[in-house]
C-alpha cells in the first residue's frame, strides 16, 4: 500500500521528472484514484521542473492527504517564494506564461487547490489534483507557513509564568519537532484545500496557531542550535509563555493523539508518531502543565537531575 510511504528524493537532472511523474501515477493508481492521473501527471511535472530550475537540493516529492483528496508536494530548500500572480483576465494569464513559464499556470489549471508553503528548512509547492484539466485559468494559489505567517515581534499579554525545562534530549528534540512540522503543515493544507469536508482539520489548524504563536519567540531554537553545533546531547530551556496559552496544553496533547488515531486509520497520508517520539513530547508538554501549578521542574527521565549537560539557557 502506498500509504505512509516516504517522499522520493529526486537527483538534479531532467530524470528526475520523469521518476516522480511515474511515482505519483503509480501512486495515485494504487490509493485507486486513476481519476487523478492526468492532472497529477501534469502539475508533478511542472512543480518538479521548477524546482530544478529555481529550488535547492534536495528535492523530494511525495502524496499526502486522505484517500478522497490526495495532494501532491514538491520539497526543496529553498525559502525564496515567488510572489503569486492576480489572474482575473485572459491577459493576465498571458502575462502569468511570459513571467513564469508553464508552470504555475499549469499547475493552477489541473488543481482544485494549490499553493506555497514555507518554513525554516524550505518550502513545499503542493496541489490537489482534479479529476480534469481546467479550460480557463484554474485556481488562484495560496502562500502559507511559518515563515509566511512569521511576526518581528510577539507581545506578551496577561499573566507571564517562567519555564525551566531541564535535560532536553537534542536528537529526541530535533525529531519531534521535525515531526510537528510535518504534521502541522498536514493539517493546515487539508483545512485549506477541504475545509468543509475536513471540519476537525480547521479545528486542529486553529488550536496548532493558537499554541505556537505565542510560543515561537520563545522556543528556544538558538539555544537548541547552539547545542547541535557545540555536539551536546542535552540542552536545558528557560522559557516565558502567557499562562492562558499553557491552559491549552493538555487539550493540544489529546489533539496530537487524535491525529496519530486518524494516520494509523490511514484517514491522513502522514506517519503517525512512534512510542519514543509520544513520551517525548508528552513530557515536554507536560512540564509546562506542572511548573505553571507551581511545582519543581522534572529533567527528561534519563537525564541527571541537577546537572545541567553543555547548557545553553
């Protein structure tokens, strides 16, 4: 089955379209959506060559969403992002071909949704496939992301509680949040592209911005960096965060595990979380519910309590 399956890593030359066009075919073909293929065929192509031409290697390609509405993404690590064209006349899409080539013109015509998603380690040019070809100028895109959504600076309002997270295991960290990404960006597309058909998507996309946005000036990532550069393996976290954001932690961690019971029923193309990667973010999660109802901090259960190894706080 080809669920769950990872992305294709793609080489740098010309081959590499075909090998992703004969994988998302196939792939479309094996979820039984033979339907899709034509549409699917055309914009992996033009998203395929576009990165070629303007992305960074690596490049992958791969299929997330559900069964009833497959999407296809072209990674790269590049986070240029085109500006997207206003198409509302046929002279607009003239001048959409002249500025950038066939591709998004393409791309628009044979999706039912499409657009540009970009964070800190690339971007994603994802779209719906149709089940036919558009006769006018399709579907306008759509940029999205933490980058796109990102804030100079975030106030603080209300009542501020100090964090100490103690002994975070770097390689732990770096997997789970790589993970988070993945499926943060899983849900916010397909509320995106289906909201009426996905309304817990849109209630998940919303609880996911409501708990990171605060959180992100505050993340700790250059101390998490730092560490990694430094060859630590555990890191320790002083953090400030709104006590109204922590209030939804505890609803945030049954949302997680409601998204892992939607992968494993294959109701969503992403992997579920492992048991290592669960108990990890459930502690870190945690630890924020019991420091702000004043108790002592907990170091991650293998880490030495009272020891703080290579911190960066």
């Amino acid at each position: 089955m080809p669920l769950n399956r990872p992305a294709l890593a793609l080489g740098p030359g010309p081959r590499s379209v075909q090998d992703a066009r004969r994988w998302v075919v196939g792939t479309c073909v094996d979820i039984g959506r033979d339907d899709l293929v034509e549409c699917a065929e055309l914009g992996v192509s033009e998203l395929v060559t576009n990165a070629l031409l303007h992305g960074d290697s690596p490049i992958s390609v791969r299929v997330r969403g559900t069964r009833e509405h497959p999407r296809v993404e072209v990674r790269d690590t590049s986070t240029t992002v085109p500006e997207l064209p206003h198409r509302t006349t046929p002279e607009d899409e003239i001048d959409l071909l002249l500025t950038f080539g066939r591709g998004l013109g393409i791309v628009a015509r044979a999706a039912d949704a499409w657009g540009i998603d970009v964070d800190e380690e690339g971007k994603v040019v994802w779209f719906a496939p149709a089940d036919t070809f558009a006769e006018d100028i399709g579907v306008e895109g759509r940029i999205t992301g933490a980058l796109a959504e990102q804030q100079d600076h975030v106030e603080f309002e209300g009542d501020l509680v100090q964090f100490s997270i103690r002994g975070i295991p770097v390689s732990e960290y770096t997997t789970s949040t790589r993970h988070y990404r993945e499926l943060r960006r899983e849900i916010r597309l397909l509320a995106l592209a289906h909201q009426d058909d996905y309304p817990l998507a849109a209630n998940l996309s919303d609880l996911f911005s409501s708990m990171e946005q605060p959180a992100r000036a505050q993340a700790g990532a250059q101390q998490i960096e730092a560490a990694q550069a430094a060859g630590a393996k555990t890191v320790d976290l002083e953090l400030t965060l709104p006590r109204r954001v922590v209030e939804r932690v505890d609803l945030f961690i049954e949302m997680l595990d409601l998204a892992d019971e939607f992968c494993r029923a294959e109701r969503l193309l992403s992997l579920a979380r492992t048991p290592a990667e669960r108990k990890f973010q459930t502690w870190f999660l945690r630890e924020f519910v019991r420091q702000a109802d004043g108790e002592q901090p907990r170091p991650w259960p293998g880490s030495v309590s009272g020891v703080r190894e290579n911190s960066h706080s």
